[in-house]
C-alpha cells in the first residue's frame, strides 16, 4: 500500500479522471485537491514513539492527547470540505467518491 504522501499528484490525478471531474467543477476540484494535499502531509507525521527511555509515560501520554486534540480539529474541518465537495458532485460522482476517499479516513 502506498505511505499517505507517496505519489500524492498521480493519485489525485487518477481521483480526477475516475471522477469524471467537468470543467464546470474545475474550481471546486482545486479547493478539494489542496486539502486532500495537507490532510495527507498531517497524516505522514511522526508519531509519539522516540527512543526508548527518551520520554516518560506521562508525557507521551500528553502528548497523544494534544495529537487527538488536533486531529479532532482536522476532521471537524475535513468534514466541512468533504460536505463541500460532494455539494458539487452529481449522484454517480458521490457513490465513485466513498468508494475511492473512504480508506483515507480509516472506514
């Protein structure tokens, strides 16, 4: 399987062709690109695993939280994109879409 940021502009323009994205959308397509981009570049961040002994439980303890916390922010604001783009999207578009964006978040 490819890491999250592998071939980022040769799977989003695979999404694109398999979307069937019209020039009318064009823009809406640009707007869903970019945040699929940085969503990706997020994801493909270290997690809190360090050298053994570098930190103790506790802190790596905070410091998931605050990465909960902001992944928590990150989908609330995913969500609203998503919403978005879909808005823009014909019914075949939609069931093509979770068909290729859903493994992204985990489902």
């Amino acid at each position: 399987m490819w890491g999250p940021i592998q071939y980022v502009k040769g799977r989003l323009a695979f999404m694109k062709a398999e979307l069937e994205i019209l020039d009318a959308q064009e823009e809406l397509w640009d707007v869903f690109a970019e945040a699929l981009r940085d969503f990706l570049k997020t994801r493909s961040r270290p997690g809190i695993e360090g050298p053994a002994g570098a930190t103790g439980l506790p802190e790596r303890l905070a410091m998931r939280e605050r990465d909960l916390a902001s992944d928590l922010q990150t989908l609330r604001q995913w969500r609203a994109i998503i919403e978005t783009f879909y808005a823009g999207l014909n019914e075949e578009q939609r069931r093509c879409a979770d068909e290729l964006l859903t493994h992204l978040f985990g489902f």
